[in-house]
C-alpha cells in the first residue's frame, strides 16, 4: 500500500495513544478518505495485498459505519471456516481473524464479538488450537466458542433418497436473528456443490455434533453429527437444503478470503492458490457471485446459489454489482474443478423423466 505525505499528517494528528495501540496497517486504512452511504445495496468491496490481516481489515473498512449501525448492541457472531481440525489450507488462517477483529476494535465493537464454529472432525478448541487462534483471542479478548454447546433449533432438510423431511439440529446462535452473524468464508472449490464461499459457510457450519464425536478411531459410539444431513445423500439434495436453509439461516455480513484459495478437490484435499485478494459486503449473494467469478468458476454451475437468485436473495448479475477497491479483472483466476465435476453437475437433471401428466 502507498503511504503519501497526506496520509501522515493525517495518521499523525491521531497522536501517541493512536499510534501505539493501531497496527501498522489499520493506521494506513483508516488514513485514507472514504465514501460510504446508508444504502449498502449490492455493494461488494475487492481488496488485494501482501499481508493477510491487512487486506481484511481493508475489505471492511468502506462499510464501517454501515456496519456499526447494522450491529448496534447486538452480538457479533464471527463465524470462520473449518471443516477439519488438522488441515490449515481448509481453514481461515488466524491472520486474517486478526485484521477482522482489529477492525470491530477500531469501530468500538470489539466487546460485542465472539468467535464461534463447528468443526465436522472432533472438537472445535483442537482446530482453534492448531490453527493458533487462541494467542489471538487473548490479545483481543474475545470468546473462542463451539456451536457444538449452544442450544440446538430443529430445522428440517429434504433427503433425495425418500423425498421426506429429516430433522436438523442447528446452533441457535447462528439461527437467531437477534445476532449479527459474519460469515469468514474461504475461496475454495468443492466437492459436491462446486464452490463453497460466504452462504455455505454458515448453513453447513449450523448443524451440531454430539461431544465425542470424531472421524475414524477417534469417533465415539453413538455419537452423531448432523452436517451430514444436510447433504440430503445426493448432488440434487444438497443444493436444494443450502438454498431452502438461506432463508432461516444466512450471513448479515459476508467475508470471503482469497488470500490463498483452494482448487482442485476441496474442502479439504485441494492445492493452494496464491490469490491475495479478500471481498466483502452486506448482500451475501452479490458477495459470492463475485467470489465465482474471480475464482473464474460459471456461475450457473452452482446449484445452490442459482436458486438463490431464482428466487430474489439477492443480486447475481455481476454487472449490477457495485465493485469498491481493486479491478475484478485484474484479479481472475481459472480455479481447477473438482474431479468429479461432471458428477456434480447432476442437480441441473431431474431425477428421472417424467412417464406422465399428473393432470
């Protein structure tokens, strides 16, 4: 980032305390001038960079005052990725949950935010762990938290199998709409619905595990966790969950991190890519339509977000979308798919042809 003479004499001005407790690369972006309005609409910001907290602190800035009114006295739900305890790249690295939570500080919020998710293989607090995100708590003091010990909101998802209801139990802290809940997404091609980003984050990371449950020999007996539910055993049930789910459960502000994404075969067994980038905004749809494409995935492949535009959740037009920062064409890249993509792709097919009218 370029620091002029300007943007010195305005750092300057804050004094000693100012400097002394504002990193170096807040103090840069909160010294630039910035235009925001009341009216958010489908405003999503691109930021770039070489520093991971740097460029999430930057992709909220623009939004700051929107989102201090947005959050008011409501607890601030900060919600990373996670979908295995022992893999980093399938995680939110724990600078990027710094350069957000220096953020909330710098807009007098910090004391509203926790951190809270659900890992699919065991424990939450062994992810935090490994993942050094408990060091970052303490500087900021904030609660590291598992959804896994809140109480659970039975929701309902379709399974492809039988076509009837199956129950869910979800984290009421993601549920309730009296929290302001912050989708911290990753960039990373996926298995089973092509890309996961913003919406997935949340609505996969929603449904709880029972305490000892865990993946091979480590998994206790009985014990039963719910995100697999919510794959509806197919390609068509799961798409069809995360978007009939967006309307109970869904960001209020969505982040996705680029800064190294992941292709190939995600969440967990793809490849990094050296991306830099972060985006964010308040409509969670125009914020993972722009994640699609500078992952330079078609849109229309993904199931879940199709329907979600189909049905007005939000805007999908990429050229509807008001872009602040960085040139999204400066800023493509060709994700490798999935090896399975074809597979994946069965959602757009109906289950068989249909032999005759109904009526």
């Amino acid at each position: 980032m370029r620091f002029d003479r300007r943007d010195f004499i305005r750092t300057a001005l804050w004094g000693g305390v100012a400097t002394a407790t504002i990193p170096s690369y807040a103090m840069k972006v909160l010294a630039k001038e910035t235009k925001v309005t009341v009216d958010t609409g489908s405003r999503v910001t691109l930021a770039t960079g070489g520093n991971r907290a740097e460029i999430a602190f930057k992709a909220l800035q623009p939004f700051s005052k929107e989102i201090a009114q947005a959050v008011g006295n409501k607890r601030i739900i900060v919600k990373p990725n996670m979908v295995t305890s022992t893999i980093q790249l399938s995680a939110v690295h724990k600078d990027t949950v710094e350069g957000i939570l220096e953020f909330y500080k710098s807009i007098n919020k910090l004391e509203n935010v926790v951190v809270a998710e659900s890992v699919a293989d065991g424990p939450t607090m062994t992810a935090y762990d490994n993942y050094g995100y408990i060091p970052v708590a303490e500087k900021y003091k904030v609660k590291l938290l598992s959804l896994d010990d809140t109480t659970p909101q039975v929701l309902y998802v379709l399974d492809e199998l039988d076509m009837r209801p199956k129950p869910v139990r979800m984290s009421s802290m993601i549920t309730d709409h009296n929290n302001f809940v912050m989708s911290v997404g990753r960039m990373k091609t996926h298995d089973r619905v092509v890309a996961t980003l913003s919406l997935k984050n949340v609505v996969l990371g929603a449904p709880i595990k029972d305490p000892g449950y865990g993946w091979g020999s480590n998994r206790k007996q009985g014990a039963k966790n719910d995100k697999s539910i919510v794959h509806g055993h197919g390609f068509r049930g799961i798409n069809y969950n995360i978007f009939n789910l967006a309307y109970q459960i869904r960001p209020d502000l969505a982040f996705v991190d680029g800064f190294e994404g992941m292709e190939g075969d995600g969440p967990n067994n793809g490849t990094p890519v050296d991306h830099r980038v972060c985006i964010a905004g308040f409509d969670w749809l125009a914020v993972d339509r722009v994640g699609l494409e500078l992952m330079g995935v078609d849109p229309t492949n993904v199931g879940y977000l199709t329907f979600c535009a189909e049905a007005g959740m939000g805007q999908f037009d990429i050229s509807k979308i008001d872009i602040i920062g960085e040139k999204l064409s400066d800023h493509i890249r060709s994700y490798k798919m999935s090896r399975n993509i074809d597979k994946q792709l069965q959602w757009m097919t109906p289950l068989k042809e249909k032999e005759e009218a109904l009526y």
